[in-house]
C-alpha cells in the first residue's frame, strides 16, 4: 500500500501535494447500475498509512510547481 505516496516522497514532491491533501478513512463504491442509494460503504482500519486524496487539477498544479521550480532544465511541459 501506499504506492503513491512513496513515489511521490521518492522524487521529493511529497510534503507539497500533502499539503493540498485531505485524509480519508475509507470509500464508496457503487456498481455500474446502481442507484446514488445503493453504494457500499467501506471503511479501512487495519491499514498502515492513512489514504490521501485531492481532485487531480490540484495534483497537477503541485507537480507542474515542483517542475517548473525544480527540473526546467530537463523536463518540457507541453499542455
């Protein structure tokens, strides 16, 4: 677990998209017929990290940041 958070901690960008993080302790899922009433609640308490989540324009701003920032010089953006 935690795939992303060590890759992200990996390449030193971590703690800035921490920072724009909110933790959760768990998910809903719905099956793809399903009713907004019909999802399934699950909570995660024997994990050993706690899940981060953040709407991805906000993940992009954090690496396009770190990027511009930190690896001009060897990263070319183009959006």
């Amino acid at each position: 677990g935690g795939r992303g958070q060590k890759a992200l901690a990996k390449y030193g960008v971590w703690e800035s998209v921490e920072n724009v993080c909110t933790s959760v302790v768990g998910r809903k899922d719905w099956a793809p017929d399903a009713t907004a009433e019909e999802g399934v609640e699950r909570i995660f308490t024997d994990r050993p990290y706690t899940t981060q989540v953040l709407p991805r324009d906000k993940l992009v701003g954090v690496l396009h940041e770190y990027i511009c920032e930190n690896l001009s010089d060897k990263v070319k953006l183009n959006y």
